[in-house]
C-alpha cells in the first residue's frame, strides 16, 4: 500500500475518532517492510494502539529494532512453530520476553494452530483436528475491518483475496465519498459461502480493531 494512501487513512480516521487497535499485516511478516515503524509511530501518535504479529526472523539478530518496537506496539505476539520440546519452547519465550521488555509479549504456538474456514486445503492442514465452522456465524464483522493493500475493504480477518469485499477505497478521500464511513455505516457483510447458511450484519462504527496490508 502506497504510503500516502496509508496517511489518508490515518486522517480520515482520525476525523471519525478511531483510537482503537490497528496492525499492519495479513497472513505476512510486517518488518520485511522498512516503513513498518515510521507507520506505526505515526498511528500512536494519532491515538490509536499499533500491536503487530511476527515470525522474529527480523528481529532475532536486531536489537535495535527490537527495542524500538518494544517502545512502539502496545503487544507483539511472535509466532513459534520449530520448537521440538518443552525445554526448547521455554527457552524461546524467555529469549523473547528479554529481547522485547517494554512491551506485552505474547506468542502464537504450533500446539493452537487450527484450520481456518479459509485455510489451503492440504496435507499438513488436513492433518490437524481443531478448525473452524463455517456454517456458524462470524460476529467479527461488528469489530473487525480489513483493508487489503489495493484498496479493497473487507470484514474477515481470513479474506486474502477480497472475495468478501464490502467497499473500495476511493484514492482522494477529499473527492470521494469516505470509504471507511460507507463500509462502516451503510454495507451489508459477512454473507456467509454455504447458500443454506448466509448471514449479513450491519458493519458498525463501534469497530475495535483494523488491518492495514502494505503488500
């Protein structure tokens, strides 16, 4: 997502007073993107509360970064997949608990991996137990918005490919309608894939938490 349309988001959020939580990633790892920081940086200081999800390839052999993250997001949660024991799980929270201190530590284990609706169908996925049902309904659409890189809005944290898209970003908010007050105030969503179980709720303004895509 182009850095200027990033600003104009931020500013016609600002005018709707969100202060709620906003991160910068779907299904990615944020911190290959060098501007990852200015951004967030920019998001605090506007009042909103910039958390972040990552694998910590970046940051494991950078300090620096870490501590100024740690100075940044209200939490990081830090994905481990790789540990083969208890003792070398342990040993991972530990080093990431000292490398982030200043900030919430939380972490996303191999043990509560689970199949989302969305998820690849494959080997590795079919082998796991826990999953998702999606004949039910989602009440995330009421708290949750999704604005993909190019633009596209959506209410699912599991829509990669906008094939739930409630509205597109306009690319002069100035010109246009405001996109996130039209996704928020006047779009029907969540209208579920299983014709015998659709479900539509109105997108409100009370939404808590927002995803930016950079790319």
């Amino acid at each position: 997502m182009p850095s200027e349309r990033v600003t104009m988001l931020f500013d016609e959020l600002g005018s709707m007073g969100f202060r709620g939580y906003i991160t910068f990633h779907h299904l990615s790892e944020a911190f290959i993107d060098k501007r990852l920081m200015k951004i967030a940086r920019d998001a605090r200081s506007r009042g909103m509360k910039p958390y972040i999800h990552t694998n910590g390839d970046v940051l494991r052999n950078d300090e620096a970064l870490c501590r100024e993250a740690a100075e940044v997001f209200e939490y990081i949660v830090v994905g481990l997949y790789d540990y083969e024991t208890e003792e070398e799980k342990q040993g991972e929270k530990e080093f990431w608990k000292k490398r982030l201190t200043g900030t919430k530590v939380m972490f996303s284990l191999a043990e509560r991996v689970y199949v989302r609706t969305h998820s690849p169908r494959n080997d590795r996925m079919s082998a796991i137990d826990s999953r998702t049902y999606p004949d039910a309904v989602c009440a995330e659409p009421q708290k949750y918005l999704l604005i993909h890189y190019n633009g596209d809005i959506a209410p699912c944290c599991e829509d990669m490919h906008g094939e739930q898209q409630a509205a597109t970003m306009a690319s002069e908010s100035s010109v246009h309608p405001s996109p996130i007050t039209s996704a928020s105030k006047s779009v029907n969503v969540c209208e579920l894939t299983d014709a015998n179980a659709q479900r539509s709720a109105a997108l409100q303004l009370s939404v808590d938490t927002m995803t930016l895509t950079f790319g």
